[in-house]
C-alpha cells in the first residue's frame, strides 16, 4: 500500500475510534482469514453476577459465600468481585495462592479454602460428586460454576453468569459476511462457552484453555486456517494479542493490552472490530 492510502485509512479509522498503532496492520487485516475472540470482558460484560448458590449437605451457604470472599478478597479476577458483591463484608485471608486458569487457594480464620473450577478440584483430589448433577445444570444454563472446598471436603458451588454485550452477536453476523471464520478462545468450562457460543453464532469454540495455552490457540488456528485476527481485553490475553497477525485490543485499554496489541479500540463494543475490517478492506481495494 502506498503511504498516502494508509494515512488516509488509518485517519478515517481514528474518526470511528480504532487507532492504528502500526500501518502494515491494516494490510494484514484485510489479508486474515480467521478473527479469535478472548471471551471475558471481550465478548461478555466482564462483569459477572452470583445467580445461584448451593451447597454441599451439613455445610451452610452463607458460611461458605463468606470464606469464599475472604479467599477472593486480592484477586483481580471478575469471579472475585461476583463473590464479594453478593457476601458483603468477609474477613481478611490469612494467606493466598493464585492458581492461574484454576482459582485460588487460602487460608481463612484457620481453615484451608479452595475457589475455583472442576480443574481446580481435580488437581486437589476434591470429589466432587455430592453437587455433580447441580454443575452440569449450572454449565448447560451458560453459568459458570465456583466450587468451594473447606479442609478438603467440597462445601458448596456457586453459579456465575456473564452478560453478552449488546451489538455482539450482530457484530459476528457481520464478520462472518465479512468471509471471515469467527473463533473464540475461552477458559472458561466447555459447556458454558458453548452455550455462550451458540447464542452468538460463533464457528470454532476453544474452551478450557489455561491463560499461556491462548497464545497455542492463535497459532493453531494461524496452521488450520490462515493469518488470524485476536481481540481482547488484554486481561489474560496480551500474549495472544501479540502473537496474532493483528492483535485488536477493545475496551479497558490496559497498559499491558495496548502496548500487546497492533489496533486498539477505544470503546468496548465489538462493532469495532467490525468496523476496523470494513476500513481495511475499503483502504486496499482503493489501492488494488
Ligand atoms: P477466563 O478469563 O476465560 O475466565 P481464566 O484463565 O482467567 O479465563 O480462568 C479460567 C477459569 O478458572 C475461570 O472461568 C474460573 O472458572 C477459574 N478461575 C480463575 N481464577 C479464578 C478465581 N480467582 N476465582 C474463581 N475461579 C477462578
Ligand atoms: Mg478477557
């Protein structure tokens, strides 16, 4: 492309928010074949919500919401904040262990506290057994399951649930008559990103995918399909962001998200990825 086309193109994206750190990225946007969307707070909210709370027989679910947030009380993860929302004031944890991908692990007014997903209780030899048929109708219904386990012994699950951005499943529509393949790259539990998924018509669903594994998921689609597009928010994510033939970072606008990324969003609707396709396109037909 010729200079003067890509300063033209990447000033009429600046007008629609989308600012082109590099101009090769607008040729390689129009040259990608698959765009991969992170998730959490690209394609949801980010803000999850307690929907439901149950609990393993003889333990009681106020106790265990508490020592939960107690456990969650330094996270940075939305799961945290769902969990704190929901038990009000809980006590500071004497100790904590950030499990990436999996929860946490603390300890809290003497007792060993377990929060995460099923991988989490696997890894810990938790049995999970007591509330198995409560996870399956939490995952089916698109809600993600927190597990708890006190001193070894599975206390309760609590069920989380994401809203879906308005405007994204439009904004697939579009990319996929844009003749672009549309990817989502989760770590959350396989049934919940499917049924999130489905509702917006995604065509390849990557789930369960620990946060260095998203990075793998770029190049492996990079081998299946061709150049690859990934967008997100940078939590978790700015590895792939950097990895991938465009990284678009949307929304929060994280350091470590813009500084991963090629193209960055100023808003967080996922139209804009959307319209940084259509920008590309217009610029490099005009040049052709
Ligand atoms: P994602 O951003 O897609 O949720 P993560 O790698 O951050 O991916 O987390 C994967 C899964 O691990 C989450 O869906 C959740 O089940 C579990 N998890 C991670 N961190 C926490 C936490 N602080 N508390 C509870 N669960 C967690
Ligand atoms: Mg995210």
């Amino acid at each position: 492309a010729t200079p003067v086309s890509i300063m033209v193109g990447t000033g009429r994206a600046a007008e629609l928010g989308i600012l082109f750190r590099k101009g090769e990225a607008l040729q390689r946007l129009d040259g990608a074949k698959v765009i991969a969307f992170d998730k959490t707070g690209t394609l949801t909210e980010g803000r999850p919500a307690l929907v439901r709370r149950e609990t393993a027989p003889g333990f009681d679910a106020e106790t265990v919401l508490r020592l939960a947030a107690s456990a969650e009380q330094g996270s940075e993860h939305p799961i945290a904040r769902a969990l704190e929302q929901a038990a009000g004031a809980a006590p500071a944890p004497e100790e904590v262990e950030a499990i990436p991908g999996h929860g946490l692990r603390a300890r809290v007014e003497g007792q060993s506290v377990l929060v995460g997903n099923a991988r989490l209780m696997a890894r810990e030899n938790i049995d999970v057994t007591a509330l198995s048929d409560t996870l399956h109708q939490m995952e089916r219904a698109a809600q993600t399951p927190v597990l708890v386990a006190l001193d070894g012994t599975l206390a309760g699950a609590f069920a989380v649930a994401d809203r879906i951005k308005p405007g994204a499943r439009a904004a697939v529509d579009a990319l996929k008559q844009a003749g672009l393949r549309v990817a989502m790259i989760s770590g959350d539990a396989r049934p919940v990103a499917e049924a999130i998924g489905a509702d917006l018509g995604i065509d390849q669903i990557e789930a369960e995918v620990l946060p260095e594994g998203k990075l793998d998921a770029v190049r492996a689609l990079r081998e299946r399909f061709g150049p690859v597009v990934f967008v997100g928010d940078g939590i978790n994510d700015a590895p792939a962001l950097a990895e991938a033939d465009v990284g678009l970072a949307i929304g929060t606008g994280t350091d470590v998200a813009i500084e991963s990324a090629d193209v960055v969003l100023s808003s967080g609707a996922v139209a804009g990825a959307v319209n940084a396709v259509h920008v590309s396109r217009a610029v490099m037909r005009n040049i052709r």
